[in-house]
C-alpha cells in the first residue's frame, strides 16, 4: 500500500556533478581531441610511410622499364639496320631481344596499375597510355620476327642474278622454284601472325587518350598508326594471295588456266567482249606455256556444226541464231560465265581438226581468268612501255594503237585476218618477263598493281578447287553477283554490236529512294535513272550506242513503271532489262520505279551498290530520303550532304560501293 522510498546515493550524485563542472568537461574535451589527433597524425604518418613505399616501388619499377625501353628501341633500330641489309639472321636474333626488353617492361608497368597513388590519380591514365604504347611495340616486334623468317627465304628468289642464273628449266632451278612456292604455300600462319599482331597494334593505339607526356608524341604515333592501317590493308590481300599464288603457278601440281581478254570498248556483261584467249600452264612458278588466240579460230570452223540456242536478248538485238564461245559471258555472275566459257571450249575444241586444232590441250582447266585492258595499261605505266613489231605500246596509246592494230592496220601490213591478234599474246609475253625480273623492292610495286585490279575488277577468278574459291568469293574477287541482306543495286551493260561504242559512251547513275509515309507499312520506294551520254561519231571504231540493261535489285522487288520492261528473277535477285539506242551526240536515260520488299529495313538501311566489271560510270548520286532523322550514316566524307531525314552522296563506282543508314 505504501510506495517504498528511494534510497539516495550520495556519491553517485557527487561524480554527476562533478563531471558536469565547466573544467571538468574542458579537460574531457582536450583529452578526446588530443587522442583524435594522435590517431590522425598516425594515420597520416602511416599513409606518407606507405605512399613513400609505393612511390619508391613504382619509381624503382619505371627506371627499370625505362632502361629496358632504351634497349629495346636500341635493339630494333638494330635490327631494321640488319634487315635493310639482308643479314636475317642477326635481324631476327636483334628483333627477338627488342621483343624480350619491351615483355619486360609491360610486366613492369603492370605491377604499377595497383599501386594506390596510381591507381585513384590522374596518373592511372598516363600508366595505362604508356602501357598500351609499349604492348603495341612488343606486338610489332612479334609482328617483325614472323617478317624476317619469311623475306629470309623469299629474298633468295627475288634476287634478279641469282634467280636467272642458268636455264630455268633446269632441275636445280626447279627445285628452287619448287622450295620458294612450298614456303609461299606453308607461309600462311606466318602471315596471319603478322596480321593478327598488327590488327592487335592498332587496337591499343585506339585506345590512347594522348594525356600527359604522350600528348608531345602524338604526331610520332599517328604517323606509325597511317603506316600500321597501310600495312594492314596490304595483308588484308597479300594473306589470301599467299594461298592462291602457288596453286595458280603450280605447286603442288602443275596448273592449267583457261584466260579472257575481255574488250571494254564493247561492253559485255562480265566485263567486256571476249576477242582473246589463251592457254596459260605452269609448273613450280615457271610458265611452261602462255599462248594466246584470236576468238574466232575457235568459233568461226565450228559454226556450221555446233547448233545451241543463244539467249533470247542475243538473237533478237544482236542478231544471232547460235551461241558460241565469243558470247558465252552473258551472265553478270563470272563463275556462271566462266563455267559456260569452259563448256564451249571444250565442246568446240573437240570440233576443231587439222590446221584448226590450235589449242592441242583437251584437259580440264584448274581455272578460268578473265582481265580487261586497264590491268595491262596499268603494268605498262609501272613496268615501262614495250616495242612490238616496231609499234612502241604505251599507258597512254595502248587502247587506241592496239585496236587500229587489229581492226584497220593489219589489212595494209598484209597480215592475214587470222593472226591479226597475235601482238595481244607478244605484249603480255614481254610484260610477264619484264614484271617476274623484276628487283625485290619493285615486285611490290607489281603487287599493288594485281590487288588494285582485283578491287576494280580488272581481273576476275574462277577456280575449280573449292576450298580455294571460297576464299576468291570471300575477298569479293570472283566477279559473281553478291548475296545481301539489304538493299541492292547491279546495272550491268551488254553492247549488242555497236562496235567499240563503249569508249565514247559516259554514264552516270542516279538512285533516290523515298521513304512513302501515306502507306501503311512505310514503303521505301526507288527511283532509279541511268544516264547515257554518246560523244563520239560515225566511224570504223564507233556508231549509235545499242545498249541491252539489266538491273538487278532484291528479290521481291516490285516494278511500278512497267512499259516495255522485262521483269524475272535471276540469281537471287530481281531482274528489270530494257533495250535502248542512242545516237552520236545524243544523251539517253533509262528510268525504272520499283518498290522495294519488305524484308528491307528503314531503321537499320544497308545498300550495296556492286559494280559491273568494266563499266567506268562516271558517278553515282546516292539520295535517301526518310521520315524520322539519321542518327548516324557511312561513309562520311566532304561529298556526303545531310539534312534531317535525308542524305545525299556523289561518288565514283570504281569498286562496289556501301551505303549504311541509322534512323531514329
């Protein structure tokens, strides 16, 4: 019932008092700051202690990769040095050091990445700048050993003395020949290697932010990153030609090529008229034959026994009731004109008896090849002009020279109608000696020449070994109409006897595409124009231009103007064909409206523009036009005009061309 008091502790209320005292608790105070500040200066003390270890740590570690960066450069320098004199051997023992020195430092540099004032300052960038220099330096040095073991075996062969020294045919210079191709042959890892480390190279270098010290070396590294993307670009064909070389001059067996000469002048689909053939066999790099014919020795005695039905755009615009070997490029594709080619060689040489049996090969080709006029006119510029007959053939007077040769001159020389195109085979004779006695440092400049032509489709390629063709398609050397997953265009030409009309002939193409927003499914719809352009005159070379046109556009493709146009499919694609003739003086236009398939896409549009070998169009104008805005679009350049949802291009066609566009 009673509350129990209390009980009351004195000294316990005393210390409550007294801690609650003004001095008492300025001491506390005192006390508690200078415990904080012994732990601080602690703290501080063992963070200078341990910054001091680690700047020492990374200070030891960046002298010693520095030094070994001095030797390494020393070594490389050494090494070039060595190379530039052919001594491979100490080249590659200077070039494996520089590769050992710059692994050193990399390891160096890494161990720093860690380090705490490194790690969280602006020096993280720097270390990882220089560590991306010196890896992209130990890449090339791998790069350069993979070089010198190949160029030391393939200098011995490009030694002009020595590589003429004796008979070729002889078995010592067979054999060598022999070794030289089975290096080509079995070089392929090596040159990936060096493909590979390049490619690695130039992805570090990408990734420099140029910050601190690297920014005074900037000029230096983008002057070695142009000289990276150049030797990439060459690798990017000289790998697939290492592969291709030897089968095509006969390792490991001797090889036969059935060879085109396709005329421009007079347009055909694959490139131009096929005037000229030959016969070209080698063995162990040595051209044991090239010989080369007029066309018409293998037509013209079998015309009146071989009987196959020509397409039907041949018979009725050119006027032909058979078909033979002359016309047998009538498909755009080269590998579906090179296999009908062979077909009709081999069925009219059978047929050939007598004198007429020219050929004396009845085998299976390992290939056909077809090159225009521009890969010899190109040679001649780099090789130097020949004299043939007493007539100097030069860069400038080769096209002209050579078909009054063979169309006018021959009559008043008294040459008999039947080798009036035997100066075609003694001008690639003199241009295939002076190209392989060539020294080691102009056979690139030869190189560069055969990869441009491949870009430009001088020289197209059919093999018949498979696994090797896939590699002629992969690299777009085949000539055969391309498959895509977007947008599409192809006009391929095909003169119908108008002469050598086709060098007075200019032509431009223009392709707009409109994306139609009253449509429910936003169509894209295309206008395409090809513009023609006669400037020459009625004379023995040329006359009205007869022109029979295909464009090949993506299957599914729909044809909104349809007067007087053929429509089918082809190849995997659509197929529009007009014929047209067009006066000296004049200008001709074909138009054609199509709506393209659904299956092309407007967000993510991808158009691929393929160029018909041969065909120099003058330029292309590319006008897309969409209803929401480009994001962002390839290529880019000055002759690129961009407004919203529409952007334009003018550009050459002297390679296929690719258009990509992102819409927002």
């Amino acid at each position: 019932m009673f509350n129990k008091k209390k009980e009351f502790n004195f000294l316990e209320n005393i210390e409550k008092v007294y801690h609650k005292l003004p001095i008492v608790k300025n001491q506390k105070i005192k006390k508690r700051n200078i415990l904080f500040k012994k732990i601080f200066f602690y703290f501080l003390g063992s963070f200078f202690i341990f910054c001091l270890f680690s700047f020492t740590f990374f200070v030891l570690n960046f002298k010693s990769a520095y030094q070994e960066l001095i030797e390494g450069k020393k070594n490389i320098e050494y090494a070039l040095n060595l190379l530039s004199e052919k001594k491979f051997e100490e080249a590659k023992e200077y070039t494996e050091l520089a590769k050992n020195n710059f692994s050193f430092v990399n390891n160096e540099l890494r161990k720093t990445q860690n380090i705490f004032f490194i790690k969280y300052t602006f020096l993280k960038k720097q270390v990882a700048d220089f560590l991306y220099l010196t890896n992209t330096a130990e890449l090339l040095t791998k790069a350069m050993i993979h070089f010198v073991d190949f160029s030391s075996v393939a200098n011995e062969f490009l030694e002009k003395e020595k590589y003429l020294e004796g008979d070729l045919r002889s078995v010592e210079n067979k054999l060598e020949r022999k070794r030289l191709l089975q290096h080509v042959y079995e070089s392929t890892p090596e040159l990936n290697g060096i493909h590979a480390n390049i490619k690695l190279s130039l992805m570090n270098i990408d990734r420099l932010h140029y910050s601190g010290f690297l920014f005074f070396l900037k000029n230096k590294i983008e002057k070695l990153e142009l000289y990276l993307r150049e030797a990439d670009k060459a690798l990017e064909s000289a790998v697939p030609m290492a592969q291709l070389a030897p089968y095509i001059f006969g390792y490991p067996e001797k090889s036969s090529f059935l060879i085109l000469m396709q005329n421009k002048d007079e347009l055909r689909p694959t490139g131009g008229f096929l005037g000229t053939y030959g016969i070209l066999e080698s063995e162990f790099g040595y051209i044991e034959r090239f010989d080369t014919h007029d066309i018409y020795h293998m037509d013209m005695p079998v015309k009146d026994q071989l009987n196959i039905a020509p397409p039907k755009p041949l018979k009725e615009y050119l006027g032909v009731d058979k078909w033979f070997m002359r016309d047998a490029n009538w498909s755009p594709d080269w590998s579906s004109s090179a296999d009908k080619i062979e077909y009709f060689y081999q069925a009219e040489n059978k047929l050939l008896k007598g004198d007429n049996q020219i050929n004396n090969f009845d085998e299976k080709f390992d290939g056909v090849l077809a090159i225009t006029p521009d890969l010899i006119i190109d040679l001649l510029a780099l090789l130097g002009s020949v004299v043939i007959d007493g007539e100097e053939y030069n860069k400038d007077n080769f096209m002209e020279l050579l078909q009054y040769k063979v169309e006018v001159d021959y009559v008043k020389l008294g040459v008999p109608s039947w080798h009036r195109k035997e100066v075609i085979g003694k001008i690639a004779s003199e241009l295939k000696i002076r190209a392989f006695n060539q020294p080691a440092v102009k056979m690139f400049e030869v190189f560069n020449v055969i990869n441009n032509a491949l870009l430009k489709k001088d020289i197209l390629i059919k093999l018949n070994n498979a696994q090797l063709q896939d590699i002629v398609v992969e690299k777009n050397w085949s000539g055969n109409v391309r498959e895509v997953d977007g947008d599409y265009l192809m006009v391929v030409d095909a003169n119908m006897a108008s002469f050598k009309t086709d060098a007075v002939i200019t032509r431009n193409i223009e392709y707009k595409l409109k994306e139609d927003s009253k449509s429910e499914q936003k169509d894209l719809i295309v206008d395409l124009k090809i513009n023609y352009a006669h400037k020459g005159n009625f004379d023995w070379k040329t006359t009205r231009y007869r022109t029979y046109t295909r464009v090949y556009v993506p299957e599914g493709s729909v044809l909104l103007n349809k007067e007087g146009v053929e429509v089918y499919d082809e190849l995997g694609k659509t197929v529009f064909a007009k014929f047209i003739s067009i006066e000296p003086g004049e200008l001709g236009t074909l138009n054609f409206q199509y709506r393209l398939p659904q299956k092309i896409k407007n967000k993510n549009y991808h158009l691929l523009v393929q160029k018909q070998p041969g065909n120099d169009v003058e330029f292309l104008n590319i006008d897309l036009n969409f209803i929401n805005d480009i994001t962002s679009y390839s290529p880019t350049g000055f002759y690129v005009d961009k407004l919203f949802g529409s952007i334009k291009w003018k550009i050459d066609l002297k390679t296929d061309k690719e258009f990509n566009v992102i819409v927002n």
